[in-house]
C-alpha cells in the first residue's frame, strides 16, 4: 500500500484509508466489523476514519476495540467534531470551545487511544467566532491531545480565513475532508485551489456515490437487497444518486472499467486518486473481500484518454456547482 504526505505537513497516509460512518455501531454487527477492520490492516491500510456522530459515538467505541492492542505508532486515526451527540443538549454540538474540548475527551477515551492524529472540524459552524474555534483546537495540539488539524466539508472561503488564523496560531491546518467522486465534483473549482494554496491535501469520502458507482443499481429495478439504499440509515443520502437517468450514465462505465481489468469500484476509487491533491480515499465495508477488491485501485493510472471519456460519459449528471458544499446530503436531491 503506497502512503502519502497529507498536504504539505508531515504526517503520511494510507492511499486507501478505512472510514466507518453507517457501518460501525449500526449497519454492521461488532464481530463482523472487527473483520473489516482485520482485513483493512492486513491490506495495508494504517488510516483510520470515524467521527463522534457516527451511531451517536458507538462507531469510535467499535473502532476503538478493533484496533486494541496494535503498535499505535503503526496507525493514523482521525475523528471529527460538530454534530449532535450525547442527549442533545444545548452545548452537545457545534464547534464551540466547551463542545470541542468535551469532544475530544470523549473520543479519546472511545478509541482507547492517548491522542489524535487528525482532528477535524466536521462542518464549519456560523453561530462561533472563527478565532474561539480555531484557538481550541490549538490548545489541543499543545496539551498532546492531538497532534494535526483538519475540515470537513469547509467552502473555499471559509478554509481560507481558518488556515490564515491556524498560522498565527502556529497550529496549521494540514486537510480538508470532503465528498469528492465521479458524480460529485463541487471541490474542484475552488476548494481544491484554496488547500494548495494553504497547503492542505484532501481526504475524500465517498468515492463511490455511495456504492452507486459499483454498477450495482439498475435503472428501472429496485435496489438489491441488504444494500444500503434499502438500509434505514443510509438510503436517504442516495436519492440523487437512484435516479434512471444518472444510472443509465453509470452503467456505461462498464465497458470502459472491463477494458482496464478493474471492477466499477476500482475504477471510481482509481479516477479520484488521480487528482494530485487526494491524498487518500475513505473507503467503508460491511464485508471483508470488499477492501481486499478495492484497494487493488491504488496503483492504478488511468490514461488522460480515459480519464476524458469518463467526462463525456457522465456530462450532465455529473454535479459541479461549488455552491453546494456543505448542504446538507439529504436535500440533494
């Protein structure tokens, strides 16, 4: 498994990294989660991603006892904060001081873990000043609580002013975690530009549309069963996605992945690890031989002329209006 350097800090990632939003604590049972997450080492991943939101917590705990025992110095686990957890108290979200630090503890203490590789801001909050916000994830990074600091799903204004305040705080931020795929391209026109310039790299989530670029929904026919468009927690993020005519457009892909030898998940996984600024695609399982398949994307280069022919075949269903980072998943639809 190839590393690389997660924008210009020094901290290396695994090309493919392992995420558990819907899987851990909900959609997948704890001893078959543990396998995924056997499986993911054995591959080579060592970068791990969850968030306190997930399953409300239960996600860090199962992630947390997966991973007991191993060399921490061998792993790279990064959480998130912002969301709702706990009972929904006044100050159980959002990116004040009092929530981020009680977040922090919080996660620490579900992965089992002394300190945080990355610590991301998992939605940039309107209701804080930016300056609170940035200063309690410095004073982190100085307790040793957590050692870099990234965004989620941040515009390309908002990632500027909280990397300018991060310098003069000396704490820089180093990643952006964002939606980025085939079918989802808002980053590239200006969130993509702004974290070169700051000298940030991307960790994307979702390459796959969630799992509808597998080729595995069909226009015209219902969704296969026990796949997450028929699960409670995560079909509806994929309404936009099931629509005939974007699936239509998927299917074409088929040919031009047959051709490759690769399947339609390692080509969707291939085609978002050629933007230079990636550095590594999140990548969920609800079963063990679906990372030992998909990681075979790492070393994939596609050819430019492939990379064009995808462009004509997803024109008009592909989505790039830059404006849309941030909304909400569920009303895009």
């Amino acid at each position: 498994m190839e590393h690389r350097r997660l924008g210009r800090s020094g901290l290396s990632v695994s090309r493919i990294s392992y995420g558990n939003w819907i899987t851990h604590g909900s959609q997948v049972a704890e001893e078959q989660a543990k396998k995924c997450v056997a499986a993911a080492l054995d591959a080579g991943i060592t970068t791990f991603d969850t968030a306190d939101m997930y399953a409300n917590t239960r996600a860090e705990e199962v992630l947390g006892r997966a991973l007991a025992g191993l060399r921490r110095e061998s792993l790279e686990i990064c959480t998130k904060v912002y969301w709702p957890t706990g009972p929904g108290g006044p100050n159980d979200q959002g990116l004040g001081r009092k929530h981020i630090m009680e977040s922090a503890h919080g996660s620490l203490r579900r992965l089992g873990t002394d300190y945080l590789d990355l610590y991301q801001a998992h939605q940039f909050d309107p209701t804080v000043e930016l300056e609170e916000t940035m200063l309690a994830f410095a004073d982190l990074v100085r307790q040793g609580k957590v050692l870099y600091v990234g965004v989620s799903e941040w515009t390309a204004e908002q990632i500027t002013r909280g990397a300018a305040l991060a310098r003069e705080l000396r704490v820089p931020l180093i990643s952006s975690q964002t939606q980025y795929s085939m079918l989802w391209r808002v980053i590239e026109a200006q969130v993509i530009p702004a974290c070169e310039r700051e000298g940030m790299g991307q960790l994307v989530w979702s390459p796959m549309a969630q799992g509808v670029l597998t080729g595995k929904y069909l226009p015209g026919k219902q969704p296969p069963p026990g796949s997450r468009a028929t699960d409670g927690e995560g079909s509806g993020y994929m309404v936009r996605w099931l629509q005939d005519d974007v699936l239509r457009r998927v299917q074409e892909l088929r040919p031009v992945a047959e051709q490759l030898g690769l399947t339609m998940a390692q080509l969707a996984l291939a085609w978002v690890l050629q933007n230079p600024n990636v550095a590594t695609a999140i990548t969920g399982a609800s079963r063990p031989e679906q990372l030992t398949d998909n990681i075979k994307a790492a070393d994939v280069v596609l050819d430019p002329a492939v990379m064009t022919k995808i462009d004509e075949l997803l024109d008009g269903v592909s989505r790039f209006d830059p404006t849309l980072i941030g909304v909400p998943l569920t009303a895009l639809v």
